[in-house]
C-alpha cells in the first residue's frame, strides 16, 4: 500500500504545480473532443498502476516478514523403545461347519463282584498313628530283643521308665539285660529304684540280694531282705534265703527258724532240709539233724557232691 500512497501523493503535488503556473504557461484547454479519450486512458492508466501496486506490496511484506521454522526443542536423551505389539492375526470368518453327529457314550463295565473273605482272616483297618506310650515302647523293646537289637531295645525300655516309673515289666526286662551283659552295677541301681518305687517287690528284693552276694556284698544283702521281710512272709524262697545268709553269717539259731519256714511252705527242697541239718549240728541238735539230713537224702536232686556229703553226715552222727 505504501506504493499507491506515493503515486496518489505525485499526481497531487502534479495538479498543485499545474494549479501554481502562471497563466500564461497553462495548458490549453483540451477540445471537447478528445477529453474523453484521456479520462478513459488515465482511469484504465490508474488502474493498472492500482494493481501492479497492490501486487508489489504482496511482494514486499511476504519479503519483509522472516519465514517462520517450527521451534527447535531440545534433543531428549534416546529412550529405549518397546517394539510395537506384534500385529494380532487376522481372524478369518469362520467356516460353517457341519454339526457333528453325537456318538453315543460307550457303555460302563458292569462292577465287579466283591470278592468274599477267606473263612478265619480279619482285614484290620489301619491304624492312625498314635503317641507312643509306656506299654508301646516296652512291647516294641521286646520284639528288639528278639531280633537281637539289644541297644535299641534299651533305649526304649529307658523311655518307657521315664514315661511310667513303675512300669514292672518295663523294668524287669531291663534289669534281664543288665544282668546278661554283666553289667551288675546298673543291674543293682535299676532294682534298687524298683524297691524305692514300691518296697513290696519281694522278687526285686531276691534278685538284688543275690546280685549283692555275687558282687560280695553278704551283709547288704541280707539288709535288703530283712527289709522286705513284712511283705514275705509266705515266700518260700524268700525265707530259704534269708536261713542260707544267716547260716553264712554264722548265725545258725536264726538260721534254723528261716529254714523250717521255708520247708512248711516247700517240703520238697532237699538243700534246705541240708541247710536245715548243718545249723541243727552246729548247735549240737544231733537227733534233729540226723532226721533233716535223712529228709535231704529221700528227696533227691542234690548234686553229687552235696549227696556225698549228706551221706558222710548221716554215717557220723549215726556212729555218735
């Protein structure tokens, strides 16, 4: 537009100075004429200079306004970029299919027939598992033992003491161990807490008594049994022994009361009718021993050495 302002702003300052001449300078007038041609040829003149303007102004301000870039932003750091997903398969439409014909279902095996039990066999159910228990341990150390699993039929016989201190047959399998593998000192410490468990044990006394006289143990042994002497009154072998000890000890009156006990309740044992005998002699009951010495002879089953000796006694005192 500034091109247009300065032709129209020229044609003005031409018509000024056409207008500022002195008269007779002026142009002439045009004839009437041709007057009309010019107005035609300067309109069509404007016109043209009108748009070759307005065409230059375009030209100029697309030239003068800088050409406009996209805005340069900052380079991002590369960031690992994820493989687009895998393209999903087409899916064809599907074909028609023909409908199968239904197969009938193949027809189920008869059940077999149950099986009848044989006449006599039980079948067990089995059995839940259980805590073991003093009576389990002790029948399971059995069964060791008759394996020949000595070692672990004691441990479990431990156990079931632990379990049950007065477990009797617990503790007498135990001891049975001890005493076949000589081992007398645990033998005598497994009776003697039988004893403390119940004094009335008379057979742990026995068995401890006798333990006691092999290890040499004469005088405690004959304590152990005179502590068990209330609840042994009717033992017969409990009262042989207790004569054999004191006949041992040297004292034969006592001895002789234990003796005749022993015989009232077991009139068959020949060694307590010798036993009886040599304690009636020793006192100088010579009638009484020559008849307990006979008795010894009649009943039999002594060894031949001790029949010997019985026979020897009887020709002596029958010579006196």
């Amino acid at each position: 537009m500034s091109v247009i302002n300065q032709m129209l702003k020229q044609l003005e300052e031409n018509r000024e100075a056409r207008a500022s001449m002195p008269p007779r300078v002026r142009p002439v007038a045009p004839v009437p004429a041709r007057r009309s041609f010019s107005w035609i040829f300067l309109f069509a003149l404007a016109v043209v200079v009108v748009a070759g303007g307005y065409y230059a102004t375009i030209r100029l301000e697309k030239a003068a306004v800088p050409e406009r870039r996209p805005p340069v932003t900052a380079v991002e750091k590369p960031v690992a970029r994820i493989p687009p997903p895998a393209p999903k398969p087409v899916v064809k439409p599907a074909e028609i299919v023909k409908p199968v014909e239904p197969v009938a279902a193949p027809a189920l095996p008869a059940p077999a027939k149950p099986k009848r039990r044989m006449a006599g066999i039980r079948r067990h159910p089995a059995k839940a598992e259980t805590v073991e228990t003093a009576d389990g341990l002790y029948r399971k150390a059995l069964s060791l033992i008759d394996r020949g699993e000595i070692s672990e039929a004691e441990s479990d016989l431990q156990d079931a003491l632990r379990m049950q201190p007065d477990h009797l047959s617990a503790r007498q399998a135990l001891i049975g161990l001890f005493l076949q593998q000589k081992r007398y000192g645990d033998a005598e410490k497994m009776l003697a807490l039988g004893l403390q468990q119940d004094p009335r044990q008379v057979e742990f006394a026995i068995t401890l008594a006798r333990l006691q006289v092999e290890m040499g143990k004469n005088g405690a042994a004959l304590s152990t049994l005179r502590a068990i002497e209330p609840y042994a009154e009717k033992d017969a072998e409990f009262q042989g022994f207790m004569a054999v000890l004191l006949q041992q000890a040297g004292n034969h009156r006592e001895s002789i009361g234990y003796f005749r006990k022993a015989l009232d309740l077991d009139p068959a044992m020949a060694n307590w009718w010798l036993g009886l005998g040599i304690s009636l002699e020793k006192t100088g009951r010579r009638d009484e021993a020559l008849a307990a010495f006979r008795q010894a002879r009649e009943q039999g089953g002594l060894s031949s050495e001790l029949q010997d000796y019985v026979d020897r006694q009887i020709s002596s005192l029958e010579r006196r």
